[in-house]
C-alpha cells in the first residue's frame, strides 16, 4: 500500500502513525494512508515566506504566468495518469475526472495568458491619481502589492485537481506562495500533480509546498501577512474564521462552503421547446455529473405548478436513463460517491430529506459494494416554507423538485430561503419576468445563469465555473469570491493609498 507524503520546506516527509486511510470509492478497499503527525508546519509556513515569496515576487506577472502555462502543459500531457487515479480514488467515470483535470489545466491555462496581458510589472496601480485638495502637486495613488506571508489553501475532497490549481493560479500570478491541503480522502490526484510539477522543476523553491492529511496545527502558525482560503463544509468554515490565530491577526480568511444552489423555469416556456429541453438536460447533467458531487450542483428544481408534473416525469425519464456503476466499465454515467465517511453523509441526507419531501424517484440496482449513492429525485409543494430542503445540502446524486404559482416574486423568495449560493439559474425568453426574477436572486447568488433560445445551444452550463467569471456566494455559501480574472488576485494583494508628489508618484508606478 502506499503512503503519502507531504511535500513541505523543499522535501517529501512521511507523517508518524497512525495513518489515515485512503479509499478505492468503487470497491471501498484502502490504497493509501498518510499522514501528518510530528511535520513541523511552522517551518513550512516561515519555509514558504522566506524562499518563495521573494522568488515569486522577483518575477513580473509574464513571468509568473509563463510559470502557470508549464504548469498546465504538464497536466495535459499526464491528463490519462490524473484520469486513472481519479477513477481510482474517488470513482469518477471517464467524463467526471476530465471535469476536474480539464478544469485545472484550463484555469491554469487562462491565468497564464492574464499574466501575459499584465505585461512586465510585479504590481499594479489602482485606478488613476487623486486630488484632493486645491494643490496639483500633492495627490493621492492607490496601488495593489503581494502580501509578504503565505496563502494557505485548503481544499474539498470533491475536484482534488481543480480545486488546488484554481487558488493556486491566482496566488502564484498575485506573487504569493502557496501552503495547499487537499481533502485527505482524495488526495492522490493532488499528491501526484505536485510529484509530476516537481520534477518538471517548474515551480521556484518554496512557491508550492503540499499537507497530506489533517491540518494538525497549521493555523496556530499563521501570521499577519498570511491569508486562509478554504472549500468545504459551513462548519469547518466557522472552526476556520473563528480560529485564535486568525482572529489575533485578522488574517484574510475566503471561504467556499455549502450551497443549496436552485434553478428556476419561466412559466413563458412551453414544453417540448428549445429552452424546456435545454432546462431538462441541464438539471439531470446537473443531479448525475460527478455523482451530484459539485459544489455549484443544482438541488432545488422550482418549477410552474402548472407542468410540474410534465417537468416530473420527463425529469425520470432521464435520470432513468442514467447508468450508474463501476465508472471504469464503458457506458457507466454515474460512479460511486468519493468515499465512505461521504456514502454515510450522503445517505443519512437522503434519509432526512426523504422525511421532509415526497420520493418521486428512486434508482435501484446500485451496486452494494463501494460508496454508491442512488440518484434520488424529491418533491416538496410547500415552497419556500418546505424544512430541510433549503437548509441542508445532500452532496450527492439528489435534488428537490419545488412547484410555485409561477409570479416572478415567489421565485426569488424560494431561491432566496437557502439564505445564499454559488449559481442560480433562470430558464426563460420573457425578458421582464426573467429580469425580475435575475435582479431579484443577485443578492443571493454568486452567479445567474440564464438561459434563453438564443443560446440554448452555446451555454457553458449552470454548474461550469468559469475562470473569467467570479466563483463564490453570499451568506451560506461562505461569503467568498475567488476566480474572476484579475479580481482572483487581489485576495492576496493589499490595496495601499500612497500620498505624494504627482511627478515622484508617476516615477513610481510608470
Ligand atoms: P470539510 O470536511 O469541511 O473539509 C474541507 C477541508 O477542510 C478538508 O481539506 C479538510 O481536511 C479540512 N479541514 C477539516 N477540518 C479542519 C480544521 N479544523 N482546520 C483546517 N482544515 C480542516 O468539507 P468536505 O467534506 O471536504 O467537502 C464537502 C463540502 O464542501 C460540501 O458541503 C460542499 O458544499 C463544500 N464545497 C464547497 C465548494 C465551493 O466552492 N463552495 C466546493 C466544493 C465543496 P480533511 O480532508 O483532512 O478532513
């Protein structure tokens, strides 16, 4: 069996026993073990501020995204090895573990191309000068520079590659080094990534540094130039945020945690159109794609009472056609859950949720063995006031279909009730309902997806997060942003109001 390391201060160190297991998601045997007991993570930490924070800050943002462009060639040429032990691990089918690697290498991808636009500089100037009194000598610059300590990411179990490279291109094109934790259950794409960008040499010393297992005392270590960006569930969130160390410095915490994300069907469209076709195909995609394992994943369906049923049956009709089995096995659309710890979240969820909503439909034939989940369909008709379903996420194959008179308000109350999202989606062509409805759900959502019959055909997706776009919600989902462009950078940037003399100040930043 094999025992992963943590590759921290320049070296592969193995942690003391006890190990923590590792899982094949389809069979449940062990394939791994790690862990981190007796790594010293403060030398790590003062490792990465030392060594690679001055390494990366001496290189301008061409520079930096050269970095990040090797460091997607490199995923793309090893894409079938990544593709392997993602099946391996966590069970993704074919399609599923090119979500994630696919994912990676192209933020990467796009980061590097940014880093190329922003030219030869290692720090940007915010906006123009100000003046702010009557002399024109005297003005006022803001400017954005690297934070001096260390980014530490930690990540969900649930896109082992994506999740590390998303956070990882916008510090490392910010100029900050990175300290990256992957959830310990799927962490052999994550391990295997780093070992392949190690031994390209693509990375300067100190700029990447790996935890393989618990976060033992890390955040105890944190300084005042450090910052926190974490995925994952709304209570380690909160264990996070609240941390002694964190709230002594105020270091920035980002955080990506649970959301009851939902999509909404205009009652303009008729079925059997372009757009009720398109909304059918996205929710299904949506409940079966990773086996229902995305944090971006659709889990309310809020639907016209008036087709409800017809949305009902065809939805069925679909997620029938679904085959859920080993994802190696050709053919095979839905593999297991990740793991055994998230098989038992998975089903205690359904099992709440089935006491609060109707079981419409229910998989059957799902293989004993492993960490399969069936893909379950629900119904609620009490709207926004229906329990447990906008207040608990089932990270899985599921989601709740919830019918409303059709008034653009009511939709925006049901969306709202989840008390915040990544993704919304809106299916309609009326430009005044759907507007209502849009404007009305922003403040609770981190994105509004809308689709239409004049892009029926070119939609990247409700669940799709797209490295140009910001990735993030309000209230529940955590209250952070990440992604966005250049916004993903400033996260590790402190923004500076500079006050001087107008010639010295346009020295200065050029
Ligand atoms: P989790 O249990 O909160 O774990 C997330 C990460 O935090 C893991 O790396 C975990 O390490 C680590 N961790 C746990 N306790 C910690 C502590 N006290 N201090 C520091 N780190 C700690 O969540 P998960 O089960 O991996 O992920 C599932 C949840 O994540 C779902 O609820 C889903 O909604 C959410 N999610 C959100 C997004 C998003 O973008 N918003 C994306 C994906 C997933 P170990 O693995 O070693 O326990």
């Amino acid at each position: 069996m094999q025992t992963l390391k943590s590759f921290l201060s320049g070296s592969w160190q193995t942690g003391a026993d006890p190990q923590t297991d590792l899982h094949n998601a389809t069979t449940g045997d062990v394939i791994a073990q790690t862990s981190t007991r007796g790594l010293d993570l403060d030398a790590a930490l003062a490792y990465g501020r030392k060594v690679g924070g001055p390494a990366l800050r001496s290189l301008t943002f061409a520079q930096r995204g050269e970095i990040l462009g090797k460091l997607a060639s490199v995923i793309v040429t090893h894409r079938d090895q990544l593709l392997d032990l993602s099946l391996q691990n966590m069970g993704t089918t074919r399609g599923d573990g090119k979500f994630d690697v696919d994912g990676a290498s192209g933020t990467l991808a796009y980061y590097a191309k940014l880093g190329q636009g922003l030219g030869e500089r290692t720090w940007l100037a915010d906006g123009d000068q100000v003046q702010f009194s009557r002399s024109k000598r005297f003005v006022g610059q803001h400017i954005w520079s690297p934070r001096r300590g260390i980014a530490v990411h930690i990540n969900a179990f649930n896109f082992p590659a994506w999740n590390l490279c998303e956070k990882l291109a916008c510090a490392v094109l910010a100029g900050m080094p990175v300290l990256a934790k992957p959830g310990t259950a799927t962490a052999l794409v994550s391990v295997r990534l780093v070992e392949l960008w190690q031994e390209a040499g693509v990375l300067p010393d100190g700029a990447l540094q790996l935890l393989v297992g618990s976060a033992g005392d890390l955040l105890s270590h944190l300084g005042p130039q450090d910052c926190v960006v974490f995925t994952g569930s709304g209570s380690t969130a909160q264990q996070i945020r609240s941390h002694p160390q964190v709230l002594r410095y105020n270091v920035p915490v980002n955080i990506e945690a649970d959301s009851i994300n939902a999509t909404v069907l205009g009652p303009d469209i008729e079925p059997g159109s372009d757009v009720w076709t398109m909304f059918l195909a996205e929710v299904a995609r949506e409940i079966t794609q990773k086996a229902g394992q995305k944090c971006t994943a659709i889990r309310r369906i809020v639907v016209p009472a008036a087709v409800a049923d017809e949305v009902q049956a065809e939805l069925v009709a679909r997620l029938q056609d679904a085959r859920v089995g080993d994802p190696g096995t050709a053919g095979t659309t839905v593999g297991p859950v990740a793991g055994p710890a998230q098989h038992r979240d998975v089903v205690a969820g359904l099992q709440q949720l089935a006491s609060h909503a109707q079981v419409v439909w229910q998989a059957t034939g799902v293989p004993a063995q492993g960490c399969f989940a069936p893909t379950t369909l629900f119904r609620s008709d009490a709207g926004a006031a229906a329990e447990f379903v906008h207040d608990h996420e089932v990270f899985g194959p599921a989601a709740t279909l919830l019918p409303f008179a059709g008034s653009a308000e009511q939709a925006v109350e049901i969306v709202a009730r989840a008390g915040g999202c990544l993704a919304t989606s809106v299916f309609s062509d009326d430009a005044a309902w759907a507007g209502e409805v849009v404007l009305g759900v922003a403040p609770y959502s981190g994105r509004v997806y809308w689709g239409s019959s004049k892009v029926f055909d070119q939609g990247t997706g409700h669940g799709a997060v797209m490295p140009a776009l910001v990735h993030g919600g309000p209230g529940k989902a955590g209250g952070g942003e990440e992604l966005g462009g250049e916004r993903g950078l400033r996260f590790y940037w402190q923004r500076t109001a500079i006050q001087g003399d107008t010639q010295l100040l346009r020295a200065l930043v050029g």
